[in-house]
C-alpha cells in the first residue's frame, strides 16, 4: 500500500502515555497508518524512544517528549510543544493514567490526589490546550482511554474507578460542546489487556490462564485497542460522537452470577413460559 492510501496519512496526532503497553501501541499504528506522531513519557524514555526509532526506520516522522501529567503547567507544555513539532493537529489520544489497587479504607489524599491529578486533571487540560489549534483547523479528533472499571466495579479500585468514570462523563459532555465545532470526542473502555505493569504487579503469578475469566476465551492485546483508536480518528467514524467504545471481549456484557441458576437447578419461567 502506497503511503498517500493508508488511512491516517498526513494527520498529525500526540498520544500521551506512550512510552510503554497500549499507548505505545497506539502511537505505532497511528504512524503505520501514515501519521505523523508525538509519543509521550512520564518517566523512562526507553519504550518512546525505542518507538519513534521504530517509526522512522519505516520511513515515518515522530517524536517523544517527557512531561509529568500530574503538573497541569507540564501538561499544557505537553500539548503546545507536541502542536509546534507537527505544526497543528488532528488526533489526541488522551491515554496516560495510572491505577492502583488497594482497600476504600487505607487510601490516603496524597494516593486520591495523584490519580485523580493524573488521569482526569492533566487529560482535561491537554485537551483544553489543544484545543484552539483543532478549532482553527475547523475539525479534529479526540480519543479518551477510560476502562471496564470505570462502568463496572471490582474490589479495591474505589479511586481509578472513580478516575475512568469521570472521564466517561465529562467526555461526553465535551462532546456534545465540540461537535458543532468539527471535533469529535469519544472514549475507549478497554477490558484485560496484560501489558508490562500488569507483569511486574503479578510477580511470580501466572497471568496465562486470565482469557478463561472472559467470555471470548482470551484477553486483548495493545493492538485491538489501537486499531479502535486509528478507527475512531477516521472519517469512517464521522458519526460516532460522545460515545464509550468497550473493548473487553465480553466481560461487561456478562452477569458472573448467571453460571450459578444452572448450578442450583434454576430454571426461570418454568410453569408459565411454554416448554419449561
């Protein structure tokens, strides 16, 4: 396939959270697909790095840049510095977060504050920053990674719970604000999708066997999320506005409880359902 025929050619995009698991993903398919692209890193450069190495040997153009999401004054850095090196842009795919797992009762302010500093205050205001350079372009695309957490609970999540379900809400009222502007807001929910953090948290832990917990038989990979992302910036979703994509392979949509009515010998609508 010819470069001009690829489906993201000539748009410009910053993907945050990039140097590692989903978003360095992301940022690649974006410059698969013929973008241009800012990777984002918090911490080690080694995965963003490696990456617009990656890009550029394919003959792409790309760039990683560092910043501390949870310093709203970096953040906005972030954003201008990321719109002077593409010289306008396209796509922003909000995809840094953190997450943590620990009981309601022992969380700390200072753990509250972080989390929510980081995945909902610093996407807000990247968004915030970005925002005149889409509108001056007249259209633009902005893609929020929330997750299953944040419209379905699991034990000791009660603050990114709170971090992925605020960003679900307050992404589809940008949406509606932005629309009459050119620009799209929709949010990605992920299901499992084991990435590197997954593996140091699990230890000497065996993840193989987390794909018989959902209902498709296996977990996704970065690259089911990446391919949903480069579709939701693309013409081919010009339609799709303020919605939450949930990509968990069916984990959402099924009731851990329904197993066990066969298991007591439950039948519903036996003795007035014909056949029962």
């Amino acid at each position: 396939m010819k470069m001009s025929e690829k489906k993201m050619y000539g748009k410009k995009v910053l993907v945050t959270g990039s140097g590692t698991g989903i978003g360095r993903e992301v940022a690649l398919e974006f410059a698969r697909q013929g973008a241009t692209v800012v990777l984002h890193y918090a911490h080690s450069a080694d995965g963003a790095v490696s990456a617009v190495e990656e890009i550029r040997s394919a003959g792409g153009k790309g760039i990683a840049i560092k910043a501390d999401l949870s310093d709203v004054s970096q953040a906005q850095r972030l954003a201008l510095e990321a719109i002077e090196f593409l010289g306008g842009i396209d796509v922003l795919v909000n995809n840094a977060g953190i997450t943590m797992t620990l009981e309601f009762e022992k969380v700390t302010p200072e753990q509250f504050d972080l989390l929510y500093n980081v995945n909902v205050r610093g996407q807000f205001f990247i968004t915030q920053s970005i925002l005149p350079a889409m509108i001056k372009k007249g259209r633009g695309a902005v893609i929020n990674l929330s997750s299953v957490h944040g419209i379905s609970a699991c034990k000791g999540h009660s603050v990114y719970a709170g971090t992925k379900g605020a960003i679900i809400a307050y992404s589809r009222e940008l949406a509606v604000e932005l629309a009459p502007l050119g620009i799209r807001v929709n949010v990605i929910a992920p299901g499992a999708v084991p990435v590197e953090n997954h593996f140091k948290a699990a230890g000497d832990m065996d993840l193989s066997g987390l794909g018989e917990l959902i209902p498709c038989g296996f977990a996704g990979t970065p690259l089911d999320i990446a391919k949903v992302a480069v579709f939701l910036a693309s013409d081919d979703a010009r339609y799709i506005i303020g919605q939450t994509i949930v990509v968990d392979g069916g984990t959402t949509s099924w009731m851990s409880f329904s197993e066990g009515y066969s298991e007591i010998g439950l039948r519903l609508g036996k003795g007035y359902v014909p056949g029962l």
